[in-house]
C-alpha cells in the first residue's frame, strides 16, 4: 500500500511531544551520546587527528543534515514508526529497510548498554574508592564476564524505565533534564582540562590539520561513518520521534539546531580528552584505537592527579552515563515503536519484549570485549551507512514531494535552504554513500573473516 492510501490516517491517537524543546532535546539526546564522548575520541585518533574533524565536520553538513531532514519528512508525513512508514510511503518494497533499521538500532542498544554498565561501574567505584593502579588489569577484570552483564543489565533496567512512561512523561521529560546537565558538566571538563600544562599539545593534534589527510579514503569512510552514528540517522530513529512531532513546526531549524549541537558535544569531547592525554605524558595512547582505550588511559590520567582527579574522574564517568542512557532510550524506542505499530502491542508490552530482547543480545558483548569489537564495526561502519544510503534513495526519488513536508512551518530562510538539501540528497548522497558503503562493506567482512 503506498503513501496516499497509508498515510491520511496513519498516526491517529499517536502519542506526541509536549513542546518543541522536549522534541529537540531528545533528538538532540539521540544524537549526543557515546557516539560522541567514547566513540569520536578513538575515531579521531585513528584518522590522523584534525584531519577527521574538518572531514567529519563535511559528512555532517553535506550528507547528514539532508539525510536527518529526509528521515524527518518520511516520519512527520506517515506517522508511524519506521517499517510502518517506508511501507507508507514506499510500498512494501521498501519494508526490508524499515527491518534493518530495527535490527540496527536493537544491536547498537545492545552492546551500547554494555558500554554504559562500564561507565556506571567506574563513576560508581571512582566515587566510593577513587582509582586504583594497574587500569588495564581493573578494565580486563570488569569489561566482561559476570560484572560487565551485570551493570548492562542495570543499563538496559534503566533505559526500559523511562521509556515505560512514554513520549511526553519518560523520553521528553528525561531529555529536558539530562541534556542540560550533560552540556554543563561536558563544558566544565573541558576548561578545566585547557589549564593543564602541555595541553597545549593535545590541542595541536586535535586541531591542527594535514590536508592531505582530510582526501584519504579511510579518513572519508571513517568520519561518515562516525557522522552517521553521531547524528542517529540511518537507524529510524529520527523517522520515529518525526512521527510524534506537529506539522506546524519548522524540520530544517530542527535539524541544523540538531546537528549544531552533535559536532558541539563531539568537539568538546575531544577538547577533554586530548588535553588530558598529552599533560599526562599518554600521547602514544591516543592513537590506540581498541574500544576499551578510554576506559584504560583515562582512569591512569585521573589516578596521576590525586584528589582533584578523583572529582574529576568522577565527572567524566557521570557525563558518559548521562550521554549514553540518552541514546539508549532513542534505540529502544525505535524497536517498542515498531512493536506497538505492527503488532498493536501497548506501550508495556512492547517496551518490555523490546528492552529484554536487547538485554539478551547484549550478553554476547558483555562476555568477549572482541565481540563487542565487532558488533560495532558492522553496525556502525555498515548498517548505517546502507541505512542511509536508503533513505537518499527513497526520500530523494520515491517520496511524493518531500519538499511539501519540508515547506511546513519553515521560515522564509529555511525553505531558501531546501532545494540545496534535496539536490544533496538526491544527487550527492547516493553516489558518495554508496562510494562509503563500499570500502565499509570491506572493512566489515575483513573484522568478520580477518581477511583484507
């Protein structure tokens, strides 16, 4: 069935956002995560540096922001989650894309909380005890087996209960709390971490760029990826907070406030964490691109400072807990959403099935940390990138003249700045994503099988 029989009726009696800040702030929550603090850091030592933050800064811009405007459109129009919704405006064709998104998202959230329990388990010790020597051997003891499905499960607890309440009372009210709290405590690291001594170094690294660099093909792959991640598209989240959201507010100021904020928390990150690296003489470690390095170098950089850096050891852990549960609870949401559409499972049920699905998933990663290694090289430098590559494909040359959904509520700025995102996503999205999911898909099935 396709968009105009689908969607006139589709969303009626949905649940929506209270406010236009509620549905920023949890999109911008979505956006703003691990993928931010935990993730860029690795990703940008790995790329060179500087050099992947001007190339991540031009995938957001260039690929991400058209691709998070056309999942907005898709979810606003059909008001329905996303198999729903690519069924909607798609036909059933389009239904395997809507599955890959589910899949998608239910994988992140899975090794995602396992993630989260590391950073629950060191603020919480950190807090109790401070941190002790030999990190490697304490990460190696807590990063899997017993402990580590313990504290995923008490993320997955977590993130099931605010969800249980709903758009407005769970996700919109958590959103207007913790993202506030998130910006301040990230900002504050971060001046703190500019009077150290040989920050000055770190800085250097991070932000003085090789342009040779920026045009490497791994450096490309990498920073979309990243960007793709970061911003939560290619996953259905944002086709699934698009289907709670009014037709009468603006989708391009959304989105450019959305995507402003995510390079913001991204960047501050790394003016956290490369500072504290290179005042601490772990220069060499920064370049260690292992998804534990963060959880390994840091917990040694605050161990060196004494009591001020048991405070802010303490912090940092605390800021990555409020990031991730933040994503957390846009993943879940995209896969009770569904449930709840497809099924007319209510919200309980759904979110239930929905959180103990990814609570069992997530053992795998909590037992062998390379599982988890590999879990997030196909999801994130894979299946997001084809679920982009989708949604160009399907909002640039099958939706019924996006452009209409782009038009409401939008100023007279913004729908000046529409024809330039649908010339990007028609024209320029699909062939260097494609270009992208290429050398992904190589990278991907040498992780899987150890080949080049």
């Amino acid at each position: 069935m396709s968009e105009g029989t689908r969607a006139s009726g589709a969303g009626e009696g949905r649940e929506v956002f209270g406010t236009r800040l509620g549905f920023v702030l949890a999109a911008v929550g979505s956006a703003v995560g691990l993928g931010n603090i935990w993730r860029f850091p690795y990703q940008t030592a790995e790329g060179g540096g500087a050099a992947f933050v001007i190339a991540y800064l031009i995938m957001t811009f260039m690929i991400g922001v058209p691709i998070m405007l056309a999942e907005f459109a898709v979810g606003r129009r059909a008001r329905l989650s996303p198999v729903g919704a690519l069924r909607s405006i798609g036909g059933r064709a389009w239904v395997p894309l809507g599955i890959l998104f589910v899949a998608t998202s239910l994988l992140i959230l899975a090794y995602l909380s396992v993630i989260t329990g590391w950073a629950i388990r060191y603020a919480l010790d950190a807090a109790l005890f401070g941190f002790s020597a030999g990190a490697g051997d304490r990460f190696t003891r807590i990063s899997a087996g017993g402990p580590a499905i313990g504290f995923h499960l008490v993320s997955i607890a977590l993130t099931i209960g605010i969800v249980l309440l709903g758009v407005r009372r769970g996700i919109e009210r958590a959103s207007l709390l913790m993202m506030p709290t998130l910006f301040l405590l990230l900002i504050g690291l971060a001046i703190w971490a500019s009077t150290l001594p040989n920050a000055a170094a770190g800085y250097r690294f991070y932000l003085a760029p090789s342009l040779a660099e920026v045009l490497d093909p791994a450096v490309l792959q990498g920073a979309a990826a990243q960007a793709f991640y970061s911003l939560s598209v290619g996953m259905g989240i944002m086709i699934t907070y698009a289907s709670y959201y009014s037709r009468e507010e603006n989708l391009n100021r959304e989105a450019a406030v959305i995507a402003l904020a995510d390079f913001s928390v991204a960047f501050i990150a790394g003016l956290v964490v490369f500072p504290i690296m290179f005042a601490l003489g772990l220069s060499e470690e920064v370049g260690e691109s292992a998804v534990g390095a963060l959880f390994i170098s840091l917990p040694e950089a605050f161990l060196r400072m004494g009591s001020v850096g048991r405070i802010v050891g303490v912090t940092f852990f605390m800021t990555l807990v409020v990031a991730a549960i933040t994503s957390a609870v846009s993943l879940l949401e995209v896969v009770s959403a569904v449930l709840m559409d497809e099924t007319r499972l209510a919200r309980r049920q759904a979110t239930l099935l929905a959180g103990c699905a990814a609570g069992l998933v997530g053992v795998a990663p909590a037992v062998s940390i390379a599982t988890l290694g590999v879990m997030d090289q196909l999801v994130a430098e894979l299946f997001t990138v084809l679920g982009v590559l989708g949604v160009a494909i399907l909002a640039g040359w099958v939706m019924r003249a996006p452009e209409e959904e782009l038009r409401l509520g939008a100023s007279p700025l913004f729908q000046q700045i529409i024809p330039l995102a649908l010339f990007l996503l028609r024209y320029v999205a699909p062939l260097l994503v494609g270009w992208i999911a290429w050398i992904s898909l190589r990278g991907s099935l040498a992780a899987l099988f150890g080949g080049q």
